[in-house]
C-alpha cells in the first residue's frame, strides 16, 4: 500500500485533467477519493533507507535522470504543447526502495495529451554509488510499489490506470518484465 499517496496524488490530477475537481469542488472530490482509497486506514510505515526531501542540486539531478528538462520553473518531459491540465514534473516520493542504502525517487507528470486516458506518467530513478542519478524504469500509470521483490530486491511494480486489473512489472536483472495483472492485491486478467 506503499503507493496509496502516489495514487491519491495522481487520482486528484487524474480528476482535475477531466473537469470533476472543477464541476464539483476540490474538496468534495478530494472526500471521495479519500473514501475510496481507504483514507480511514492508518498510513502505512515508510520505506526503510534513505527518504525525505533531497536539495535542489539532486532534485535538478533526478530530473535529468529522468528525462525532464527545466522550462522557466517548471520541469517537462513529454512535450504537451500547454493543453488545458497539464502539470509539470514533480518529485512524489524519495525511498530507498530496494535496500541497498540509496533513495530512489518516482517523479510523475500529467497530461492527457501525452499519457492518455491515465493522464500521468512517471519515471523511477536512483541516486548510484558514484552520486549520480540514473533512471530505472519510466511508464504511462500510477506505481505502486508491491510487497513481492525480483532481482536485486527490486520490489514488483503494479501500474495502475483506467479499469481495474493492472500490469505488474518485476526486475529480472536486466529489464523490468510482465509479472502478471493484479488488482486490490489479488491477481486477475485482462
């Protein structure tokens, strides 16, 4: 449940790309999608290692990493040429994710015009021993970080989107490979 807050984060864009946040106010949709995703639950615990906020030299850094390039404060990705909804690149979270003692951070961007109907995309990078930053992973979808692990202790990641069975990915070593399809935790197909 460690991607409850990335879902949230990227549900809201997801409802404000589409008009609802607007037609029915922020807060009633932000009670909603609170309910449905469970807000009455405690949060879960953070992931061991390194998380919390990085500077700006290693935010500019895991940025670039992943592809996004600075225009005026903003940072942008996919080239949406500045349709109604977009929402630049941010940092969602920071979390050593695999154990080996380095954070690793998921940095996500919204539009329709380059994500469809999902309306984000996201990219997972990784602060490597030397200090740079390198991407591990970048899809169309919400990541949720799952409790089973591949190779490296890498965990699967679920990518959540419209409808309601979702890939799952798992690191074999080399790339990230189709694991399955999950939805609330239990596997399903397409």
């Amino acid at each position: 449940m460690a991607g409850a807050s990335l879902w949230k984060g990227s549900a809201m864009r997801w409802l404000g790309n589409r008009g609802f946040a607007s037609r029915f106010g922020a807060v009633a949709a932000g009670g909603a999608l609170a309910l449905a995703l469970g807000a009455a639950r405690p949060a879960p615990p953070p992931p061991p290692g390194p998380s919390g906020p990085l500077s700006a030299a290693e935010q500019a850094a895991a940025f670039r990493a992943a592809g996004f390039r600075k225009v005026g404060s903003q940072w942008k990705a996919c080239g949406d040429p500045g349709r109604p909804g977009y929402e630049p690149g941010v940092i969602e979270s920071v979390a050593d994710r695999n154990g080996d003692g380095l954070p690793e951070a998921v940095i996500t961007e919204g539009s329709n015009y380059c994500y469809g109907n999902v309306a984000t995309g996201f990219a997972l990078v990784s602060r490597q021993p030397g200090g740079g930053w390198k991407l591990i992973f970048s899809s169309p979808g919400v990541p949720t970080f799952l409790p089973s692990h591949g190779v490296g202790n890498w965990p699967d990641i679920s990518i959540g989107g419209p409808y309601f069975c979702f890939p799952v990915r798992r690191w074999d070593g080399t790339t990230w490979v189709p694991h399955g399809f999950q939805y609330a935790g239990k596997p399903c197909t397409k």
